[in-house]
C-alpha cells in the first residue's frame, strides 16, 4: 500500500494557511469595523482664537468658575476637597487632578469641555440639559467678562503649570486621563489610585473595600463597570485603541465612556503604558514557548522511533 501520510500532512498544512491567512482576517474585517484616526486633532472642535492671560485664568479656575471645588491642582497646591471614594459617591467619578491637565488634553478640547462638558465629551445622548440630565461637571456661563477670553485665560493657565510634554511620564498620562475609570491590575493601578503594600491584611481589606464602593458609584454612573485594561494592548490592536480613545461613538455607539479629548502625544504614552503593563511576561513567554517547542521535537523523535518499532513485525 503506498504511504498516505505525505498527502494527509499536506492537506492538513493547506486549510492550516488557508485559515491563517484568509478566513481568519476575513472574519477579523466583518466583526470590527475600520475606523481611521484624525490624528486627534479634534476637527469638530473651534480653535481658540484670543491670547489667554495666565494670571487671570487662575483667578476663574480658583475662583469664578469654581473648577477647583471639585478638582484638585496639587502641583499649585490645591489639594482635593474630598477623598476619591466620597467624590464618586457625588459625582459618579473621581474629577481628575488638573496639575496637567495643560499637558494631557488638547486646547481645543479644554476650551469646549469647560463651555459644555457632555459637548466636549462627547455624552450628550446621555447628559441632555432639556430634559433636566445634568452632567456633573456644570458648564461655565462666564464671569461677566468676554466669555471666550475668559476660557482662553483658564486654558492657558492650566497649561503654564502642567509639566513640559518631555516630563510627561506613559504611567501620568494613563492616570489622568484613563484611570479615574479602568483599573490597571498588572500595573497595581485601582480606581483610587495605586494600590500599596500592607503589612496587615486588615489594611488590606480596608483598602479593598474602598476600592469597592468607589466601583459601584462608578458602575452606577457608566452602566457598567469600565474594564481593566492591563491585557487590552493584546487583545486589541493599537489602532483601534487609538481610534477608540479619539471618539468612542465610532466603535461604540451609545457607549457611557466619554472622549477624553487627549492630545497625539498623550496618547502615545497611555499606548505606551498600556504595552508596559500587558506585555510584562514577554520574555517569560518567549522562553515557554522555546521549552515547548524543543519538548514537542524530542517527542516527536520518541513517537517516530516507537511507531517503526510497533510496525516493523507488522509490514
Ligand atoms: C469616565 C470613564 C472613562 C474614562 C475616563 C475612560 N474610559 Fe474607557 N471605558 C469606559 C466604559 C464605561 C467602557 C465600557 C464601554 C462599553 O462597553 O460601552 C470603556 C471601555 C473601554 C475599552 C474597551 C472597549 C471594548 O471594545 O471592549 C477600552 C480599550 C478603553 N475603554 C480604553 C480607554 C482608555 C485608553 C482611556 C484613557 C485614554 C479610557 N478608556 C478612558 C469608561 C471610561
Ligand atoms: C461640579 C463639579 C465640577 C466642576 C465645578 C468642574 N468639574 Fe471638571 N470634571 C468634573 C467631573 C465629575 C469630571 C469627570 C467626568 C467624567 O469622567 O465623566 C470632570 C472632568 C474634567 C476634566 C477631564 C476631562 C477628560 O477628558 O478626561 C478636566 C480637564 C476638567 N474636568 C476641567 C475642569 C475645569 C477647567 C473646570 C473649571 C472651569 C472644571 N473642570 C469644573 C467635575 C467638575
């Protein structure tokens, strides 16, 4: 009888490649739909077309417009009015510290977010005034001076006392503007911040539960909990985080999670932060997958020599 085995390994490696290299990205591109990025230059957004005066903006960003009622600036010590727990439990979510909020988020953007947060944010369908839904960050009407100027001030005060875009650190800016929302477990990262170690599992646990109740205020707020992100930079690819970020609507429609309105270079940093925490175990994973492949060549020596024993009486 002539020996099939060739013709079987060969039919076996065709629909191996024919599924590799055609089903699979076939049904890749039907399940998710391209988007292409705009670069994060926010189109729909108006430009800021007056100078701003730094002095006067941190008179409005303390003063006026209250932002600082509920956002910490402690790098111009301004500490928060509340732990992150209770101002969940008032707001749904813990308002960022805007140390660099100037750094991380786009001008435009800025600019629009104070004039109509579920606007800039891109949450309308979920935060509309007419019908009494307020989002709960409130919007500025002014200070009785031009109404623009006086956002450009806030603007570029924010800016003077983020850090440079050099000092702005992946792991900043996850924190600013992704970590209010998604845990980062690999990354120790909770919702309220990093997670420390304890010597007493008491602690521990106090902790935990803090963590807790800061979730279900956030579940109550989104719908749903926000996923942890540790692993997504695998399970996704980049471009589609990227897109994501930019307008959340275009993947998901009707989504809770808002733009974020952050600029082309923060973004490339979460993207960073985000291969730092999920791709950990490379190495690790390299050389598991070497072991196996050297144990699955000794085996299959093993199987070829005892299969011709077997065999050899036979034939
Ligand atoms: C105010 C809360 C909030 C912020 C801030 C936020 N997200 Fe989200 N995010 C959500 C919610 C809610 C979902 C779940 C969306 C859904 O299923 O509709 C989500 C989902 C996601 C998903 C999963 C999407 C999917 O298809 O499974 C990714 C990835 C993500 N967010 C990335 C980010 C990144 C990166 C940032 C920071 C630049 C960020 N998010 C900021 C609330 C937030
Ligand atoms: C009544 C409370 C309140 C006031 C006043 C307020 N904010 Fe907020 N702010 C919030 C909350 C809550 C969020 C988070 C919203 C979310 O994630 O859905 C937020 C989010 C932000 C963000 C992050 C946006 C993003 O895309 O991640 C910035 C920046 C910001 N606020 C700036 C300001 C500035 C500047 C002012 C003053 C002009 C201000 N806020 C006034 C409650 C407030």
């Amino acid at each position: 009888m002539k020996n099939k085995e060739p013709i079987i390994l060969a039919v076996v490696v065709f629909f191996s490649l024919v599924t590799y290299y055609l089903v699979e990205p076939y049904a890749h591109h039907v399940m998710h739909k391209h988007v292409e990025s705009e670069n994060f230059t926010y189109k729909d957004l108006a430009k800021i077309t007056v100078d701003g005066d730094a002095a006067n903006g941190k008179i409005l960003v303390t003063g006026a417009a209250a932002c600082t009622g509920c956002h910490s600036i402690e790098s111009d010590g301004v500490p928060a009015g509340m732990d992150a727990v209770s101002a969940a439990g008032a707001y749904g979510v813990n308002p960022p510290d805007l140390s660099n909020a100037g750094v991380v988020y786009d001008e435009k953007f800025l600019a629009d977010l104070i004039k109509n947060p579920a606007h800039a944010l891109k949450v309308e369908h979920k935060f509309d005034a007419a019908k009494g839904q307020m989002h709960p960050m409130v919007a500025f009407y002014g200070a009785g001076g031009d109404l623009d100027q006086e956002i450009a001030d806030m603007v570029v005060y924010l800016q003077s006392i983020a850090v440079s875009k050099d000092e702005l650190t992946p792991k900043m800016a996850y924190e600013n503007a992704c970590g209010r929302c998604h845990a980062m477990n690999y990354e120790k990262w909770t919702q309220i911040g990093e997670k420390p170690k304890f010597k007493h599992k008491k602690d521990e646990l106090a902790f935990d539960i803090k963590v807790l109740e800061y979730q279900d205020s956030l579940k109550a707020y989104m719908g749903k909990l926000p996923p942890d992100l540790s692993m997504y930079i695998r399970s996704r690819n980049e471009q589609f985080i990227s897109t994501l970020v930019e307008n959340p609507q275009n993947h998901l429609e009707g989504t809770a999670m808002p733009r974020t309105g952050v600029t082309a270079d923060a973004m490339e940093k979460v993207l960073e932060h985000m291969r730092n925490a999920g791709d950990t175990k490379r190495a690790e994973r390299a050389s598991v997958g070497m072991n196996v492949m050297i144990f699955s060549i000794i085996f299959a020596i093993f199987a070829f020599l005892w299969k011709k024993q077997v065999w050899r009486d036979l034939h």
